[in-house]
C-alpha cells in the first residue's frame, strides 16, 4: 500500500560546508525530489537535463543563472520550470542560507 509523503523541509535541509548538500527525498519510476542546501557564496553551477528540472525556493535567496542570460534574483515561493536541454545553475549570493526543492522527470 502507498503512503502519502509529507517532509519538514527545516528538519529535512542539509548544507555542506564546501559545497551544496543534495539529499533525495523520493523517487519515484520517472521523477525523484531532492532538497538542496547552499550556504553563503556556494553555487550550483550551470548544467542541462535529459528531461525537465523544476526548482522551487523553499528559503533564502540567491540568483538563477541561465547561460546567456543575466543573473536573475529569486526568492521564496518562486518556481522556476527548466525545460529539457537548458542550461541553468543556481548561486547563493546572500549571507544567509538558501534551500531548494528539486524535481527532475
């Protein structure tokens, strides 16, 4: 029997003190969740998926790169959809810290 998953994202988040801490938190046949810690001046530098990467800011902010594009400011509550392809990163460029969750189908 299935069982719905419900996470604490405060007692869930991890950060590495080198670099961002991914923990996956489900997987799933097509898709899996991680929870992405980024302390002060850490960076997710610009990469591509074979399939659709949607990032959600659960905390903090920091700056979506895309290549070519200007740094864009993000924040809480925003969702960044990133089709197949695309290259994106994410920085923190605050001091404080910065949580996402990511969905890779």
């Amino acid at each position: 029997m299935k069982k719905t998953l419900v996470l604490d994202v405060k007692k869930t988040s991890k950060f590495g003190e080198k670099k961002p801490r991914k923990k996956v938190v489900w997987k799933g046949e097509a898709a899996r969740i991680a929870l992405i810690g980024l302390l002060p001046g850490q960076q997710i530098d610009p990469h591509e998926h074979d399939g659709i990467h949607i990032w959600i800011v659960m905390e903090g902010s920091g700056q979506f790169l895309a290549e070519g594009k200007k740094p864009k400011a993000i924040g809480p509550g925003q969702i960044f959809v990133v089709p197949t392809g695309e290259h994106h990163g994410i920085r923190n460029a605050t001091r404080k810290k910065l949580v996402l969750a990511s969905i890779s189908a």
